[in-house]
C-alpha cells in the first residue's frame, strides 16, 4: 500500500464520523493536572468523562508526537494507572474501561518526567514542561471533541503559560485534540519578554540562567518574523510565543501553530556564529507554522496517533525549511551575504563528507525516517543520509534553477506562496506528485529527470553546474598542504580510552577489519589518543602500510592498515576568477549585494 492510499484510508475513518455527528449534548473531556511533588519527576494527571452513554470507552495513549518522527513509546513513562470502573489494559498505551451504564469516568494516573527535551516531559523543583502527546490518552473517534485542562501548580508563585485560550483562572480549552497535542505548557518561575510585530502580541518565555541578551535577540526574532510574514502575505495566528529552556549543553526545536519550544546552551549566544545559529534556529522553527504544520503532506493530514505516519515528503517538509532558515536571517540583516554563504558551505561540508548520501535516496530518507534518522549507529553515515540536509540541498539547487531559467523574477519563494494558497491556508494535505506539479509550475520545465537523479536516485548533487551562473563554485581542502593521507576512521576519547566511533565502508581502516567499538592503543608501537591521531598520520605518505594496535572486544589484535590518498574534509563557496557581467548580475540580483563586496 502506497502512502497517498494509506493516507487516503486513514481519513475516512467511519467511527469517528459516526461518534462526532451524533455526541450528546452533555458529553465533555477535561484533564486535571497537579504536581504536589515536583521533585519526584511525577504529574499527577485526572481525566474525568462526562456523558459518556456506551458500555465502553477506550483510552489511548500516543505514540509520538507530529513533528518528530520517531515511535517513542510516551506510555512506557505512565504508571499508577487507576479508575473506579473495572478496567484492562489491551495493549502497551491502551486501556479500556467499562462503564458500568455511568455517565461519569473518572482516571487517575502518573506520568514519570525528567528528560528534558522539547518533545517530552520534565518536572523538578524549578518548573513543570509537558507535551500534550506525552501526558494524556485520547478516546478514539472523539478526536474532535474539545478538552479542558486545568492546572494545579506546587506552588503560587509557579506561573503557566500555554498557547491554549484560558476559560477560568488555571483552567484552558483546546478545541479538538490535535490542538491539544499542539499545545505544550511551561509552568514555572521564568521570564516573560513581550513584543509584537504586524500588530499581533508576541512572546519570549525564558526558562532557566544563561547568558544572553534578550533585548537583542527579541529584537531579530522581530526581523525574522517580519521577512517570514513577507513571503506569505501575514500572520496566520491571533499570538504567538517561543519558548527556550537553556541548559548547560542542548540544541532543538519543536514546531507548533501557535508557539514553538527551543532548547539550547545557556553560555551559548557569546561567539557570533553561536548566536547566529540560534537565530537560525528561531527561523527554522517558526517558518515550520506555515511549512508542516498548515502546509503538510497527506499522510499528515490526519494524524495517526497509534504509530508511524509515512511520506517521502519530508525533504520539503524540513529540508527546505532547513534552507529556509540560513536565508532568513540574512534577509533579516541578522547577519552579511559572506557569513550566509559561509554558512552554506558548512552545509555542503557536512553533506559531502557524509558517505550515505551515495547509498540512500532522499524520498527513501523521508520515508524510514521512524526507523533511521533518530535511530542512528555507528554504521549510519555510511548508509543513509539526512532528509534535512540533502533537502536543504535539493531546495537550494531547485531555488537556484528557478532563478537561472526566470532571470531572478521567480525563485523559490514562489513555490511556497503557491502551495500556502492551495494548501496550508484550508490545511489540505498535498502528494509528491501535487508537490512536483507545483514545483515545476513556478519552474517553467519538467522535473521528472531532476527527480529520478536527485530525489528518488543517488547521483552526486551538481554543486557547481548550479553556482556557475551566480559567479560562485565550491572550493574543497584536499590540496591543502600537509593534509594527513585518508585511513577512514573517527576515534574519540571516551572514558580515558581513544574509541574507535565510526569506519567509512570502502575505507582503509575497514579494510583492515577496524569495527566501531575496537579501542585504539598505538600506531606502529607507539602510543596514541584521539588529539593525535590525525597529526601522526602525517607522518606517513599515501600507499604506506601503518600497524594499528587495538582491543578488539577483549582481544589484542594487531592491524596493517595501507594509507589512502588525502580527502576532502570541508568545504567553502568562493567566487570564480573574473565574473562575467550577468553572473555579476545574477549574484546581485539573488543575494541583493554585489559579488565583490564578498572580497572586502
């Protein structure tokens, strides 16, 4: 069954029409959730049923939640399940209870919280965080039903903010459960920044100590929404709030409609391309509440709460955001056209240093991204490749195409204005092939060839066929002086001990029969750690044989390992030599700068 179908099967759904045309007029959900202990890590969650007139009612927990595509178990943190109706538990996040001919159902449970991210649960003495997909059960077929939640914090001086409309003090209404899961909260002591922009309120919710500069960074998230608002023609929300946890070491993002959570390093908005990153961060999430959360692909447009939601879309999805969000912030004067493409080229780097990128397709990406991209191993970078950055690819030579065949008068933003109007403002789910249609209308040629090489192939991506036009190529670092000869392996110190963490396929070193795992003790009898080791291997000239000393498990073994010519490790976008007057003009025209200002 292909995704469109399974897309397509899932939204018919005929026991959530019949449960949702005909509910009784008293019917009602609404979840109470306390925290008397915070530093037990455990919210106490009430769920109380009114109207209920059938002889059962099933309660299922989700399995994940929209925008991180991973299966992750939520109810593996649930315990002291309890309901005063007899009760069984059909399966790992299903519970069904019967009701005995009562309207009214009452359930208790725990939910364990203490992994602080921005798609799970944390609670300790200095807040309360929760998603809505990990902390409460949805009743099948009632998806459309609205819920209340009420709050009950540890203390009152503990302050809750949520996207959520509040109906009474503490207490807030979702309209259907899908805005419910859409929905997280912070409770808490934290910082409240408030702004607005295009006359709409904004928020900064600030939780836990760090160095920053709030006026400054409120200040360009201003900008960004303003440059993102450009391309669409407004606002889609009524307010709109970002929330950051900082912690000592984190970086991430989750999109909502109405708000996103960050995460990210408490002393890390100091350096200048750290901070820039932030910014990029804060561009990715929020372009995400028109791209994926209103524009999304139809496998999405009814969420399966219960298991995996399969697309090959998600490489438009999140890569083109990806690319998205280095070109905002540029737009936005957050930073110059020479850190933009410098950005870019690190972009390209990580790309083409990465060998799975010769092994799996980007629609295929997309698709396994539930068994792959969040479930990685040592042997990942050799067999498969991020939908995020080889999108970010894609859009950038699709953008890059657009311009070269239109003069600059269409690009890219052309795309997602089309597919805001067909499909995010009405949230109707688009298929690769609507996608395609509407790539190629804004294009001007078929697509088709691109597709098969770049999209559903594995051909190397044409860097420099495309940045030709705009007076750019790549550069790599492969004729560097005294780059070390290639080996083909990655060691890490890991506990006093140099670990070997990953061996490209093809290699020297997998040649040699170095696993990821072995531990690393001397090269040619003499002792060496990770600091080292790619310094002693200049010491040695490609095609020279080097005996590697290792623990293989619990076994010493020693390794003979013929060195390789050097590779390419990072790359950079610089200009041609003499640019033609139009490739001048196309850069200018692309970039809103002329290409020798890149020199200054």
């Amino acid at each position: 069954m292909n995704h469109e179908e399974f897309g397509a099967i899932r939204s018919l759904r005929p026991e959530a029409e019949i449960s949702n045309s005909s509910p009784q007029s008293a019917l009602s959900f609404e979840y109470v959730v306390a925290m008397p202990e915070p530093e037990s890590h455990l919210f106490e969650v009430t769920l109380r049923i009114q109207g209920w007139t059938l002889p059962t009612i099933d309660l299922k927990m989700p399995v994940w939640t929209p925008g991180s595509y991973l299966v992750r178990e939520y109810s593996r943190h649930l315990q002291g399940f309890k309901s005063a109706s007899p009760w069984q538990k059909l399966a790992k996040n299903h519970y069904q209870i019967q009701t005995q001919g009562k309207e009214a159902i009452e359930v208790h449970y725990q939910i364990f919280a203490n992994e602080l991210t921005v798609r799970t649960n944390h609670l300790d003495e200095n807040h309360g965080y929760f998603n809505g997909a990990a902390l409460f059960f949805h009743v099948p077929g009632y998806e459309k039903q609205p819920f209340r939640v009420t709050i009950v914090p540890p203390r009152s001086d503990w302050q809750i903010v949520t996207a959520l409309p509040a109906i009474a003090p503490n207490t807030f209404e979702a309209k259907d459960f899908d805005t419910l899961v859409d929905s997280p909260f912070e409770i808490g002591q934290h910082q409240v920044y408030s702004f607005e922009v295009l006359g709409k309120p904004h928020q900064f919710v600030v939780w836990g100590e760090g160095k920053l500069d709030v006026d400054r960074i409120v200040q360009d998230t201003q900008k960004i929404i303003q440059v993102e608002a450009e391309m669409f023609g407004g606002l889609p929300y009524d307010r709109y709030f970002f929330l950051l946890h900082l912690t000592a070491n984190s970086f991430g993002g989750l999109e909502h409609k109405d708000c996103c959570s960050l995460i990210y390093s408490r002393l890390g908005f100091r350096a200048k391309e750290k901070y820039d990153r932030f910014m990029q961060l804060v561009a990715h999430e929020f372009f995400h509440l028109w791209n994926v959360k209103r524009i999304r692909p139809k496998a999405l447009e009814v969420f399966d709460y219960n298991g995996e939601n399969y697309t090959p879309s998600l490489w438009f999805s999140e890569g083109t955001t990806s690319f998205y969000d280095l070109i905002f912030p540029y737009r936005a004067g957050i930073y110059d056209a020479k850190a933009y493409l410098n950005a870019l080229g690190q972009e390209v780097s990580r790309y083409l240093t990465t060998p799975g990128r010769l092994v799996q397709p980007l629609s295929e990406s997309s698709f396994d991204a539930w068994i792959k991209l969040y479930r990685s191993d040592a042997n990942s970078a050799n067999s498969q490749i991020s939908y995020y950055l080889k999108g970010e690819m894609v859009t950038l030579l699709l953008d890059l195409a657009i311009r070269i065949k239109h003069q600059n008068q269409r690009s890219f933003d052309d795309v997602m204005r089309v597919m805001w109007q067909q499909f995010g403002k009405d949230e109707i789910g688009f298929t690769p092939e609507q996608l395609k249609t509407t790539i190629e209308s804004i294009a001007g040629f078929d697509l088709t060839n691109f597709c098969d090489r770049y999209l559903h192939g594995t051909e190397e991506l044409p860097f420099d066929e495309y940045l030709a036009a705009f007076g750019l190529r790549l550069r790599s670092n492969v004729d560097t002086p005294n780059l070390p000869p290639f080996a083909g392996m990655t060691v890490k110190t890991e506990g006093g001990r140099e670990m070997i963490k990953f061996v490209e396929a093809g290699s020297p070193a997998q040649k040699a029969a170095i696993d990821p795992g072995d531990e690393l003790l001397a090269i040619d009898g003499f002792r060496v750690n990770s600091g080292q080791f790619e310094e002693r291997l200049k010491d040695y000239q490609p095609g020279d044989t080097i005996t590697l000393t290792v623990f293989h498990g619990d076994e010493l073994k020693q390794r003979s390992l013929t060195l390789a010519k050097p590779r390419a490790t990072s790359y950079g976008i610089e200009t041609i030599e003499n640019p033609s007057a139009l490739q001048q003009q196309n850069f200018e025209q692309w970039l809103g700068v002329s290409i020798a200002s890149l020199s200054r």
